[in-house]
C-alpha cells in the first residue's frame, strides 16, 4: 500500500462478525475516496478490477506471482480471487 508515496495506515476492526461486511464495505468505500490501498495481510472486500486500478504494479506482480507459483501452492482464498 505504500508503493511511490507516504502514507499513513488505518485500520478498521470489530469483534465478532455481526454487521462485519456492512461496516467494512462502508469503510473501504471511504478509504478509496482518499485513495487508500489495502494491506495485503487483512481482509478487504474490492474486487480485481478495483485493486488493479489502485496498485500501479498489480499486473507486473500478478505475472510475477503465476511465473514463480504456477500451480497455485500458496494461492489462498484471496490471491485465488485476486490473481484467478
């Protein structure tokens, strides 16, 4: 999420998972207003088309990524959705 610029990491957490897709969509959409990115190592929503858009690399990581893991090994429910 940092690539070519400062930036300052916010986070949004509940407990339980009551309400957990309402608020985390309502917070992402806020994010992307200010041009947030996603950290990699939590769970967000935004699909392939709009985190493309959002990381200048994502195409030369998503090549990189199927080059050196063809077979999926380390794919997980997220870089299955992201990456196909």
């Amino acid at each position: 999420p940092a690539y070519q610029r400062d930036v300052c990491h916010i986070g949004a957490y509940q407990y339980g998972n009551r309400y957990w897709k309402d608020y985390m969509t309502s917070f992402e959409e806020l994010m992307q207003k200010f041009g947030g990115r996603p950290h990699w190592g939590k769970e967000f929503t935004p699909d392939t088309e709009k985190i493309s858009a959002s990381f200048p690399e994502f195409e030369k990581f998503r090549k990189l990524k199927n080059k050196l893991d063809p077979t999926g090994v380390f794919n997980n429910s997220l870089t299955q959705r992201l990456f196909g």
